[in-house]
C-alpha cells in the first residue's frame, strides 16, 4: 500500500510541474531564445532588484540567488508538449482521493496554532533547521517503533520519574529531542536549511523620546474666610406624633377522650382568636393612649343537647387614657373603658341567655395618675414595659339592654319592696363610686418568649371586682405561636353558681395557631 501511494503522489506532483511548464512556456518567447549569463547575474548582483515587487515572484531571479548560477531554459520536447495539450488528462479517482485527503483544508493548522494572530507557536511543526549539534558515535535508536519503548519490557521508558508541575512539557520536550536525533542520523534529507540560511540582520531597537511635560506654575491663592461659607442646609426629619401597634392571633386546641377513660371526659375542640389594635400620641409632656381589644374561645358542646357550641370567654373593649407629664414617669390622667359582649350565649341544655350584645355593658372612669416604664436590657431582645394608672376617684356604671338574661351573675342587685326585702326581679342598671387600678406589663425574655399581663381592680371599699390576665407566647415562627392562657376574676357581687361555692372565677387556655403583629 505504500508504495501505490508513494506511487500516485508521484504522478501528482509531476503532473502539477508539467502544468507549470505549460504555463511558463506560454508566457516566454521561443523556445530558441536564451537569456545571456552576465545580464542575469548581473540583475541578481544589483542589491535595487530585490525591492521589486515583480521580482519576488520571478522563479529565475530566485533560483539564480539561491544557487548564484543560472542556464538557458531547455525547449520543451515535442511529445511531451502534445501530452501537455491534451486537456482531457485526469487523475485517477484514487489519486483524487488522496491527494484531497492530503490538502484537507481542515489539516492546514494543527492545535497548537493561535488563530488569533497566526502564529504557530511550536517550532517543532516549522521545517527542520540543522543546529550543528554534536551527535554521539554510539548514539543508536534501532527501529523506528523502538523509539519510544523502554529498554526493558518491565521497565518505565523514563528513568526518572517526574512529579513537577511542568511534567509534561518536559516529556514533550525530550521526546521532541529525541526525534529530531533520530531524523539527524537516519533521514538527513529532512533538514531543508541551516542555521547558516537563517536571516542574521539584528533588529534595531528604536526609542521613542517623551516629549517634556511642561508644569504649570502652582498659584497660591488665599482661602475663604469661614464665616463666609453658609453651613449645609440641617435636615430635621418630621416627628411622628402617633404611632400604632396591632397583634392579632387564631389559635386552635382540641383535646380527644376515649369514652372508656378512667378518669371520664369529654372530647372537645376550642377555637381562641384575639384582636389588639394600639394607637398613641405623644407630644411633649402630653400623652394620649387608646386600645381596642376583642377576644373571643369557642369551644364544642358535647353535653348540651340543644346548643351544638357554646362561647367561653367573650369581651370587645376599648380604654383611652389622656395624660399631662407631672415629672419624670409620672402623669395626671383621665381615663375610661367600655366593656361588652359580642356573641350570645347560653346555659347548658337551656335557651335562657347569659349573656349577649350590651347585654351587660360596663363603663368606668377615673382621675388619678399613671407611672410608665419602658426598659431595654443588654440581652438581645429583652425588655420591659409596664403602665400602672392608679385613680383614687373612679365611676363605675353597668347596664343591660336585655332584662331576661341572668343578671345575678354579672353582679345586679335584686329590687327591694316597701319593707327592704329583696325581690325575684332585677335592677338592669347599677352604679358605684370607688377607685381603679389598671396595670399593663409585656415582658419580652427573648425574641420568641413573651409575657403579656394585665390586672384590673375596682373597689367601692364593699364590693371588689377584680381581673388578673396573663398570657404566656412562645414563638415557634414568625406567624406561628403557642400560647398558654390563664384568666383569674373575681367579683363578689355576683352570686355563687350551684355546686361551686366560690366567687374567683378561672379561665385556662392552651392552644396553637397563627399569630401576626406590626
């Protein structure tokens, strides 16, 4: 096979040299014209014609500088122009193939070549240029295919070996070596030039002269007076004198009891949402404070055989208290609260109402004074604030606008006769003087720890109507909370239920929701 293709090069080249011959006879004159000796040496001596353009493409000016000498062109034979003739020579579709495969447009440039600029970048792919190195008489190679096996079939073909950053340039570098050796000793006619041809001028470092840079002269001028200088304009941001807060939560429990529970029970679930909407104003030594607050427990009636679900705790209130700073925390106030049901409610396995909408309605207003604290501690997260509003002379109205609840229980007082005895029927309207004490408290232990109370204390040195609310949150995420909640009331003026022979009332809650504030 090498041969056949050694072959069909061949027959390609010498076909591209007679196609050249054609063309060359074509453009000179007769073939029995001859170029005199002296006039083209003497053209080839002249250093001017080698700035002529026409010349660098001139075959015999170039073969007469490479060989400094030169013949008279032969005539071309007779047969060989008749051959020429004959446009209808091909080459073998064979041939084609190889001679296509060889010019490959796609092998021109092989990966080393930066087609950015052109430039091969590995000297090993130029042509071979013979360096006149020293060549050892016992330098052998054998084979071609021994050139890169190791001497010992169980040997490494390296002695050393290399573990550096630059391994592999390394290796190439030597195998480079080692081959252009080999092409040296065995295929001399590789090596088309020597270091002799290469071109020897020595590039001529030019330098570029700066031109000077001509100073300016540095002028002194006075500076300004600073009075003469208007101070920047002072931005004072506008005070916000009303400020507001809202906390809202909906919070789910269910408890489940087998009906075979040792201890008995009733299943139940219980829905608990509150509502709290603060909104203050304070300027100066005056302060104006307003709640609106509205809670509501739902919970399912398993006993009761009329009612499906029955209201636990219901309360919609709103408190405002306007204060006048006396000195430091302290303040004179005047406050008040409206206080009222919103659901109906009834009692177990009855449609008797206890309690509904201004059914009863609790007012009360007092003149006295208030201490606030507000207190950030260094713990991240942890503070403190506490209102305590103390009125020595406080009015308490209570009404309700439906006459057939139960009124004995919200603390109405029975009508009295002629003689001063009590009657079955009851006063809707009651009114008393006496003093109040509020406290509010929020204690923050950390960002998801809270303690929320609130005490309320009324007294008409008689009668005491007290509330002790707590309520303790524990953030498990942002919008979500578990709270335990715990109401204690006491009112003696209400009269003591059937089989619970105690006036403090109590309200537990522990439940799990959704909680969100701003």
């Amino acid at each position: 096979m090498g041969k056949h293709l050694l072959y069909i090069l061949c027959v390609f080249f010498f076909s591209l040299s007679l196609n050249a011959q054609e063309i060359e006879i074509q453009i000179e004159p007769a073939a029995d014209t001859a170029y005199p000796y002296e006039a083209v040496h003497d053209s080839i001596s002249n250093p001017d014609d080698d700035k002529d353009p026409d010349k660098l493409f001139d075959i015999r000016y170039q073969l007469k500088k490479q060989n400094k000498q030169y013949s008279k062109p032969v005539p071309m034979p007779e047969e060989l122009r008749r051959k020429m003739a004959n446009r209808n020579t091909q080459l073998s579709q064979e041939a084609l193939y190889w001679s296509r495969r060889r010019i490959d447009p796609s092998q021109y440039f092989a990966s080393v070549v930066n087609f950015r600029d052109t430039i091969i970048k590995d000297p090993f792919l130029l042509p071979l240029v013979f360096k006149k190195e020293y060549l050892e008489k016992e330098y052998y190679l054998g084979h071609e295919s021994d050139l890169i096996q190791p001497k010992h079939p169980y040997a490494h073909p390296y002695v050393e070996v290399d573990t550096t950053l630059f391994r592999k340039e390394r290796l190439s570098m030597d195998m480079k070596r080692k081959v252009y050796r080999h092409l040296a000793i065995k295929d001399p006619t590789f090596f088309k030039y020597t270091e002799e041809d290469l071109p020897d001028d020595i590039i001529q470092v030019k330098t570029i002269k700066k031109e000077p840079i001509r100073e300016l002269p540095v002028i002194v001028r006075p500076e300004k007076n600073i009075v003469e200088i208007a101070p920047p304009a002072k931005f004072i941001p506008d005070r916000m004198y009303w400020t507001s807060q809202f906390e809202s939560a909906i919070q789910f429990s269910q408890n489940y009891i087998s009906p075979n529970w040792h201890q008995g029970g009733n299943s139940n679930l219980n829905l608990y949402t509150k509502n709290h909407l603060r909104y203050n104003y304070s300027r100066d030594k005056i302060q104006f404070n307003n709640e609106i607050e509205d809670k509501i427990s739902i919970y399912n009636a398993t006993k009761d055989t009329i009612h499906r679900y029955k209201v636990g705790e219901d309360i919609f209130r709103i408190y405002s208290n306007f204060g006048y700073q006396a000195f430091n925390k302290w303040y004179y106030t005047i406050d008040g609260e409206f206080r009222t049901p919103l659901l109906k409610s009834y009692e177990e396995n009855s449609e008797k109402q206890i309690a509904g909408f201004l059914a009863p309605l609790n007012l009360n207003i007092g003149i006295g004074m208030k201490y606030e604290l507000n207190k950030e501690f260094i713990q991240k997260g942890k503070n403190l604030q506490l209102a305590v509003n103390l009125a020595p002379l406080s009015y308490s109205y209570k009404y309700s606008r439906n006459r057939d609840i139960d009124l004995g229980r919200h603390g109405f007082e029975k009508k009295k006769d002629a003689e001063g005895n009590d009657m079955d029927e009851y006063n809707f309207v009651r009114s008393e003087l006496g003093s109040t004490l509020r406290m509010d408290m929020t204690m923050s232990f950390n960002p998801n720890i809270m303690w929320q109370s609130r005490i309320y204390y009324f007294t008409t040195y008689e009668k005491v109507n007290a509330e002790f609310e707590n309520t303790l949150i524990l953030a498990i995420s942002r919008h979500f909370s578990t709270r335990i909640y715990l109401n204690l009331r006491l009112d003696d003026s209400a009269e003591k239920t059937e089989g619970f022979d105690s006036y403090v009332q109590v309200n537990e809650l522990l439940s799990f929701g959704f909680n969100y504030r701003w």
